[in-house]
C-alpha cells in the first residue's frame, strides 16, 4: 500500500483535538470539517499492509523507522493511494472513517528530502527522511556508511549491517548489501533530493529483489567496495 500519514501539530491545535474521536472533533471545532493547516504529514512510503488494520499495528504496535510523529493513534489522517486516485481516512475511537482531506494545505519539515528506499524482498519505493545525521541513522537503523556514486546520488546503508545480521538486500559490483539502505542526492556539500531522472534510475537499478543467504553475506563481511 502507498500511503502518507498526518498528524495533528498541538501548537496549531486551537481547539485541542488531538487524539480526539471524529464526532468529539467536529463538536470541539463546531465543524464537520477537518483542518488541514493543524496537520503534519509525518510518513510517505510503501508499506507492506493488506488494509488500514495492518498499517494500525505497523506504525502503532510495531513501529516504522521512517515514521517521523509519534504511534499511530486517534485523530491522525491516512491517505491510501491508488491508480484511482487518493482516500483519506480518520483514525477513529473504533476502527477508520472516510473523510474529506486537502493534504496540500498539512505541513512538513522544512529538511525534509526525497529518497528511494530499498528494502530486503522488496521494490524500491519513494520516501523523505530528516536531512539529519539522525535521521539518516533511524533510515538505517544503525551507524552509517557512504557509498558515492558518479552521477551526484550516494547510496546510504548501515555500516554494520552483515555484522549485526541484518537480512541480504541486493549485490551491487561484487559485493552485496544487507538491510535497509537508501539512494539520496549529493550536491558536493550534503544529501539532497533525488531529482525525477535519478529516483526513475535507481528504481530501475534496484527493482528486483534478490534472495542473499547469510553465507553470502558471510563471505563478503569486510568486503571494501573500490
């Protein structure tokens, strides 16, 4: 599922309905309306969740290293994205509502950058991460290690992640890599974002998953890639 999260930012909540249910809202708002503007979006990516039941015990029980709020909870916006086009639903008391949503009016971090992530057994999907030491590190979920490519992108991964254990992902020139890591741009001073032409480049690059045993992994723990 594709899908981007949104979460109330308690310093423009005037009416104080964070974690409020859908009917508490419209009563405290003297509205039926929600808005938009109190919202942070906090989450953009592919998840692997069947219905919005899932993507509650992902980003609640579970937890997701992209999310940038707190656990999924009461009041928050899922938007679902399909080919038809995008639904909004209210993290309700019981289970989700569709609403009426204008994502375009939510905020975001202003450091913020789009990347291409790349996870064990699956595509490539397009996210944004804090430009942050941070928050690449939390993209990783570990210390992290630079891999410069020569069209201005750099692919970041988890410096100890064949040590750690961390599950294959992909080979690339010899070598393979393990754990989740992502492709950002480099714009000779610090990660960017990916540009159209670079994002639709990785994605092709890195579109099959492949399987990698742990003996593979193994054999190339110390690898140094030139």
């Amino acid at each position: 599922m594709q899908i981007k999260i949104f979460q109330i930012n308690p310093e423009r909540d005037k009416n104080k309905v964070m974690f409020a249910s859908l009917d508490d809202t419209e009563t405290r708002q003297e509205s039926s309306k929600l808005d938009p503007s109190i919202y942070d979006r906090v989450f953009t990516g592919d998840v692997d969740c069947e219905d919005l039941e899932e993507v509650y015990k992902l980003f609640n029980t579970d937890g997701h290293r992209l999310n940038r709020g707190h656990s999924l909870s009461v009041s928050d916006i899922i938007e679902v994205e399909s080919e038809k086009g995008s639904e909004f639903y209210f993290c309700d008391s019981i289970g989700f509502k569709p609403v009426s949503f204008k994502p375009e009016k939510a905020q975001a971090s202003d450091d913020l950058i789009r990347v291409l992530v790349v996870e064990p057994n699956r595509v490539p999907y397009e996210s944004e991460i804090v430009n942050t030491l941070e928050g690449q590190q939390k993209a990783v979920e570990g210390l992290i290690e630079y891999l410069y490519n020569d069209d201005d992108t750099i692919i970041v991964l988890n410096e100890e992640s064949k040590l750690n254990g961390m599950e294959g992902n992909r080979r690339i020139e010899g070598d393979v890599l393990a754990g989740p890591f992502f492709i950002a741009g480099d714009d000779g001073e610090k990660l960017c974002s990916l540009t159209d032409e670079q994002l639709e480049k990785y994605a092709d690059v890195f579109a099959e998953p492949e399987d990698i045993s742990p003996d593979e992994i193994e054999s190339h723990t110390g690898y140094i890639l030139m």
